[in-house]
C-alpha cells in the first residue's frame, strides 16, 4: 500500500550540499546553507513511497574508530496498516551509495539475516530504495525488531589535508542526523563513537548534539518526517593512518598431485591520510620515532596466515625485502612486513607476498563425487578498504564443470584457460572482482569441480611422452646426413 505525500525539496537540496560537503572537505556556512534552502522552500514534488510501518524507535550507533564508517541501526517498527507486512523499506542517497561497500539487514532478537534487496531508483530525489525481505509477514498492530548494517568507504576525510611532518592528524565525518526513511519516525537518536576524546566540534539538527569522552549523541528527536535529511558533523582527532588498496590481486593454485595450495597476493596501498606541508626530513623522522604512533604515517603491516603456512616470501619491484618477521603460533602464522620507507598521507607501496599450505584445509570430496573448495574470498582486510579485488583460482589440469557460489554480489565472474609449465589442455582459471571490498567481504566462498583420480597421472604421462618423443627426435636425426654432394670414401691401403 503505497501513499503520495508532497515533501519539500530542501531535502534534495541537503543531499546536495551533502555530496559538495565530501568533494570539497570544507565545512559549509550557515547562511549558504539558508540562502539555498530558502530559494526552494516554496517549490515540492509528489513522492510515492510506502506508509505500512510506523518507526517506533530508531537508535543508530556510528564507528569512525577505523577507516571505515560502520553504521548499526536498531529498529522497532510496527504495522500500522490493516493487512500484513512482509516488506521494510528504507532509503540510501545516491551521492553516497558507491561508499556503501555492505549492506545487510537481520531480525535483532533471533539474529536472522534477511535479505536486502535494491528495489528502484529514485532519480527525482536522488536516492536508492532498499527492500528488507522478512521472514514471516508482521500482522496488523504488531512489532518487529530490525537490524541494518551499513559499511561506508572513503567517508571519513582529513582536515586539514596538509600537515607537518609531526603532527596529530584530524579528520571530519559527515551523516544524515535521522534514518532516511519512508516512515514516520516517533523517536531517534544517533551515537557516534569516535577514535579519540580529543573532539574540535560537532553539529546536528536542531542543535542538539553532546559530547561525552570519544562519543557523540544526536538527539533524541521525535516525530521525523518520513525523508528527512539534515547533515551533522564530527571533526576529531584521528591518529590512525587512512589506508586504502587500490588493487588487490590474489592468485590461488591449487596442486591435488603435491596436495598443495599456493597463495600470492599483490597490493598496490595508499595512504589516505593528511599529507605533508613540505619535503620529508629523514633526520627529523629518526629524531622523533619514539611519537610516531601519535601521527597518521604507516610503518608496517601485520597479516594472519594458516597455521601450516610454509616458504612465506616478501617482495616488492625493486626485489626480496629482508625487513619482514614470520612466526607460527598456535591457532595461525603471523607474517610481519616493514615497507622499504614509512608511508606518510597521500604515499603509495607496491609488494607482494605469497606462501604455501595444505590442501586438505580447504578441498575435500563431496558425496557426489566432485571436489569441493572453500577459501576466503580475501584475507587480512581488517580497517583497511579496498578499491578493487581480483581473485584467480587455477584448478589442477584436468578439472571440468566449474561452479562457483558467493555469499555476495560479485561484479564480473569468468571461467577461463591458463597454462603454465608442463600444461597439455591448460587448466580452468576461475576470476572473481568486485570493487569495494571491506572486512565484511572476509567470507568463504566454495568452487566446485570435477576431477579424475585418472587426472592425476595425466602430467607425468605428458612429461614423459615428451621425454620419449624428444629422444626418437634425436636418434632419427642422428640416422641423417646433412652433407652436401657425394660422400668419397677413402681406402686405406696397407704396403708391405
């Protein structure tokens, strides 16, 4: 069941200012902000949306601790309609849904996860409209607990974006103060955790935003229109590098004859942090090691391998790099990498890193008779945001009937040839990317495949008729004379 209400334009209008907010990283005054909403107060549209649920209450809770914005949203909603409901919506501006790098929705009590759906675009006010698939259908006059949770890359930006080679780096976020829903909402109220105490300033609708330690609390506001959008702010103090992967390449080989799985994985990082005002000064960076954790520079990298983890190796263009520490404790192997030099804002690093493990962690035979392999689709993301990531899976030569399954949304999926040394057919190559990968991406994904116990013999069979064939080439040439006109023999005579 579906209503037309009229809603002003000035939410348009902030959603605008809302993007040219992020593009320029400067805080907009007061009165720009009144002079634009002014100019459109008098105009509105006609907008469509759904009026089967009431939101009770809304609490949201913001983690800028890290990189990444997450966004927790506990809903209580009700039905206020006369038939049921198997249907949630809610709404994400379009100027910031490319940040958007997880979506997932979930019953807050059972902690069942539903399905999120992106239902229609909303081109007039800019906007993407979400469905929440429930369940069981929410009968007239009841309750349901929901559970949204947003992931927002590139969201948190510095500022200032230059600073002295020491210095504590500050960043600014920026956010809607109210859910933008297409409900009414009876009372909200946003909590935004920050990394620091150290907090410059904030700001939020109808002024009602407080500080208290590293949070801040919006609100509570009560009897939100459906779409409202008014922009708060937090500018604090943020020490933690900003790191971005611009590309990650991750290339498993999987060997049933050696019952190996090799793993290499190429980065090309950026710090997205504030840079530097002027050159870097080595001697002023040795002289002041001892604060470099209270600044945004990026000295090294911890990642968590397999417990069986063996022949790890680190190496950048230049060549092997000896600064690296790798360890095996209990549960899992540690790979500790220390770049060539620190990476300060705007700073970028290539390497590479790879190793090998046991098959059997991750491939087993089903039922069915085909092979089944779960691994992570990445690894040791953890606050880190990842641009775009590339898996190569190369199944054993041999291998047919690939299928893949993923527990999300890929943005190409390809099933091609790769050959590589002593290779006769090639083997299936399975490539999977997708752009804006978070630790939320850290999930299993399964390849299933066919292949023969036959298979395995089919290298040394081909290695070896090579080897015969190279050895009939030789004795057939050795059988041939290449001279040129008549052979003369010469008789050798004896003389008594």
């Amino acid at each position: 069941m579906k209503l037309c209400r009229c809603v002003y334009i000035y939410k348009t209008t902030s959603l605008f200012l809302y993007h040219f907010f992020y593009k320029n990283t400067v805080m907009i005054s007061v009165r720009l902000l009144l002079q634009v909403l002014f100019a459109f107060s008098c105009a509105c549209v006609a907008l469509a949306f759904p009026t089967q649920f009431e939101n009770t209450k809304v609490i949201r809770t913001i983690d800028v601790t890290t990189a990444i914005a997450r966004e927790d949203v506990g809903i209580r909603a009700k039905n206020i309609d006369s038939v049921p409901a198997s249907e949630y919506y809610f709404y994400v501006p379009i100027v910031i849904s490319k940040n958007a790098a997880s979506i997932s929705a979930f019953l807050r009590k059972q902690k069942t996860e539903l399905q999120v759906v992106l239902e229609d675009e909303d081109a007039a006010n800019q906007m993407y409209v979400y469905k929440v698939i429930l369940n069981e259908p929410v009968q007239p006059q009841q309750d349901v607990l929901l559970g949204l949770k947003i992931a927002y890359t590139h969201t948190i930006k510095p500022m200032p974006t230059k600073l002295p080679q020491v210095a504590r780096q500050h960043t600014i976020f920026a956010f809607n103060s109210y859910l933008l829903s297409p409900y009414q909402t009876i009372e909200t109220k946003t909590t935004l955790q920050t990394p620091s105490k150290n907090i410059v300033s904030h700001s939020g609708a109808a002024g009602k935003s407080a500080g208290n330690g590293n949070k801040v609390v919006y609100g509570p506001y009560e009897n939100v229109a459906p779409l409202s959008f008014d922009i708060a702010t937090c500018h604090f103090e943020n020490s933690k590098p900003l790191i971005t992967i611009t590309t990650l390449e991750r290339d498993i080989e999987i060997s049933h004859w050696g019952n190996n799985l090799a793993v290499e994985e190429h980065y090309a990082l950026r710090n997205d942090g504030a840079g530097l005002d002027k050159d870097f000064n080595r001697v002023q960076y040795q002289a002041t090691a001892h604060i470099h954790d209270q600044t945004n520079v990026l000295k090294s990298l911890t990642f968590d391998l397999p417990a069986l983890a063996r022949d790890p190796y680190f190496r950048d263009e230049v060549g092997n790099v000896s600064t690296s520490h790798f360890r095996v404790e209990k549960e899992k192997s540690v790979l500790e990498l220390t770049p060539r030099y620190p990476l300060f804002g705007g700073w970028n690093y290539t390497w590479y890193y790879g190793y090998n493990t046991d098959l059997g962690q991750y491939a087993h035979k089903a039922k069915s008779g085909k092979y089944v392999l779960n691994i992570k689709f990445v690894e040791n993301v953890k606050d880190m945001t990842v641009d775009k990531a590339i898996v190569r899976v190369v199944l054993p030569e041999g291998a047919t009937n690939a299928k893949v399954n993923t527990p999300f949304a890929i943005d190409q999926e390809l099933i091609t040839k790769h050959f590589t040394y002593f290779d006769s057919t090639g083997r299936l190559m399975v490539v999977l990317e997708k752009d804006n990968v978070v630790r939320e991406h850290e999930l299993p994904i399964q390849i299933e495949y066919e292949y023969s116990s036959f298979r395995l013999l089919q290298k040394p069979i081909v290695a070896s008729a090579a080897i015969f064939l190279l050895f009939l080439v030789s004795i057939g040439l050795n059988k041939l004379s290449f001279t040129i006109g008549k052979e003369v023999r010469f008789a050798l005579f004896a003389c008594y």
